[in-house]
C-alpha cells in the first residue's frame, strides 16, 4: 500500500473545524457567497434605474414648469400630442402610408 500524505490542516482537529466552517459559510448559509454575488448584481442594477429615474423627474419637473409658465406651448401640445381642437374647428389627421 502507498504512502498517502495528509496534510497537517487535516490531522488538526482545529484544522478540520475552520474547513467545516468555511465550506459551510459558502455554500450552506442562508446568506452564503453566490447570493451575495446575485444581491450585489441586482444592487447595482437598481442604483442605475434610480439615477435614470431621478433624471426623468428633473426633465419632467422642467417640462411641466415649461408648460404651466407659457399657455400658447400648453395648446401646442394638447394639439399635437392629445387631438383636443376649439369647439367651432375641424381637424384633419394626415397619416403618412
């Protein structure tokens, strides 16, 4: 039979413990190494929507200060944008083909 050497890691009682431990906390914890990978992935991409989301209210804030400010932009846009027309008017809608 040939001589296998064991690691003194492995003859320490101790040594065996911190093994134990370790395997145990990565991979068997509740909050073992893959999911806190996973969470700080998903952290990451949520504070990206946050900054894209905190820049769409400051461009919306602006655009409704714009519009409660100048009447003749609020018409503009509810012509446009919503088809709203003066009661004694028609409007005709051209749809390119």
């Amino acid at each position: 039979m040939k001589n296998i050497r064991i690691p003194k890691l492995l003859k320490n009682k101790y040594g065996i413990i911190l093994i134990l431990f370790a395997a145990w906390m990565l991979m068997f914890d509740e909050n073992n190494i893959f999911r806190q990978i996973k969470i700080t992935i998903e952290y990451n991409k949520l504070k990206k929507e946050r900054l894209f989301f905190e820049q769409e209210i400051k461009n919306n804030s602006q655009g409704v200060k714009q519009l409660s400010d100048d009447p003749d932009l609020l018409e503009k846009l509810a012509r446009e944008r919503y088809m709203m027309k003066k009661s004694n008017e028609d409007v005709f809608l051209i749809i390119p083909d």
